[in-house]
C-alpha cells in the first residue's frame, strides 16, 4: 500500500518547495498535472529528478489563451508518451465563463468542447486515461463524450455537481478525486458522502489555498481520517482501498 496524491499541480511550486514536498516522505507518490506547454515541459523536468513523481499532459480547459498550444502539447504527449500517467488537465471552461458576456460564453464554450474532442480523439489513440475538469453543468456534455468514445479510464478531478450525473459517472466506473476542501466545506462533505469508496481517490490540487493554507500533497492524509470517521473505517483500510483505485485508474502498479 502506498499514498498517492492524484492531482498537484507541482510545476506552480518552487523549486525548493518541489524538493521539500517530495523528499519530506510523507507521501508514496505525487502525479502532477499540466495546464499548458510550459507546465508540461517544467513536470517532465521534475520527473526526471524525483522518482515519485509521474505526470500527466495536456492544457487546462480554464485558460483559453492556451487553446493555440494544441498541436504542440500533442507532439509533447506523442513524444513522452511512455513517461506519462495520463492526458490531462482537460476538460470544459466553467469559471472563466462567468464574467463573460453571452455571445462570448458561447465562443469560449464551443471552443473547449472541440479542444476536449482533440484531447479525448489522441487519448483514444495512446490508450491513455484522462484526467478532466468537469464541473457542475458541465459534466454531462463530458460524461457523453466519454460514453460515446468508449473510454474506460477517466478522472472527474474536484467533481461538484447534481446527483444524477454523479451516479452516472459512478456506474461507468469512472473515478473522483476528493480535495481538501472536503474538510472545510459542508455542502461539498455532504456531496462525497454519496461517492461509493469503489470511485474515490485523493488529490491535493495544490497548490490551491485551503482555509488560507496552501494545498500541499500531505493534505491527503487529513481527507483519508476524514474518510475514516465518515464511513466508520479504519483509516489504514481507507489509504488501501485509495492506493487500488489509483492504480486501476491508471493502469498500473503505483
């Protein structure tokens, strides 16, 4: 049994905190996850000097001003196609579509679903999981994209929304990463409660801010003795249950 932190962005730390963060451990292994080019040539460097890194490519559906990065991200992932865990951090826009005026909404949305088309086709191709960003009313579409496609492996990374996508998402053995906000907010706490252990893995996304504390890969630990106390299990029982679903998730032995 091993810890496993599903989804860090590692490539937003510096570099003295890379090193603190994965020579510290406390944590077996950290999968970071891309947001753009860049971010994907600074994770490939981090792999390459931290055993206990894998890493997964792609651009995030969040920042738009990376959609033209496409071609090159591809070649990325063609090219380090066997140092990679997954396809990923892809998905649709939701919060960066609120500020937006209608005609615009519609644009940025339209052009994140033929990016996410893009990502799910090459996915298909490398037979490779996908880590996505699907939230709220958003899900759905990427829930039938995936359905339609025929892809058995995928990551609803932080997944908040209504309870019917949910169970949908659960019944086709797909998997959800629980964050730390779990011990901070009530409605999401409320919201795991209906995710089966079967479906769960951890994540930190840091470092996204926790209760003013910057996310960190430990904080998985905290989720899984919440985990314990919520389903009256031991939280050994909790970490192993985690450390086989990450590894069907992805494929492979941890």
């Amino acid at each position: 049994m091993k810890t496993i932190d599903v989804h860090c962005h590692l490539d937003q730390y510096k570099d003295d905190e890379v090193k603190e963060i994965l020579s510290e451990g406390k944590i077996d292994m950290v999968v970071g996850a891309a947001i753009n080019k860049a971010s994907g040539e600074r994770l490939l460097k981090i792999k390459k000097n931290y055993s206990n890194t894998h890493i997964c490519l792609g651009i995030h559906p969040e920042y738009p001003q990376y959609y033209h990065e496409f071609d090159d991200v591809k070649k990325q992932i063609m090219d380090n196609r066997h140092q990679i865990l997954a396809i990923g951090e892809i998905g649709l826009p939701y919060y960066s579509l609120e500020k937006m005026k209608e005609d615009d909404k519609i644009n940025a949305l339209a052009n994140g679903k033929i990016l996410l088309t893009k990502f799910l086709d090459l996915a298909i191709m490398l037979d490779l999981p996908v880590v996505l960003h699907a939230i709220e009313d958003t899900a759905p579409y990427v829930y039938e994209a995936l359905k339609k496609r025929k892809i058995t492996q995928a990551l609803f990374h932080w997944f908040e929304g209504d309870l019917e996508t949910l169970k949908k998402i659960v019944e086709e053995g797909y998997y959800l990463s629980i964050s730390p906000d779990v011990l901070y907010n009530n409605r999401y706490a409320e919201f795991v409660g209906h995710i089966p252990m079967d479906n769960i893995v951890l994540e930190s996304d840091g470092p996204w801010p926790y209760n003013e504390q910057t996310g960190v890969p430990t904080m998985i630990l905290d989720i899984a003795e919440h985990l314990s106390e919520e389903r009256n299990l031991e939280k050994i029982e909790i970490l192993n249950i985690i450390y086989k679903n990450s590894c069907k998730l992805f494929k492979e032995v941890l």
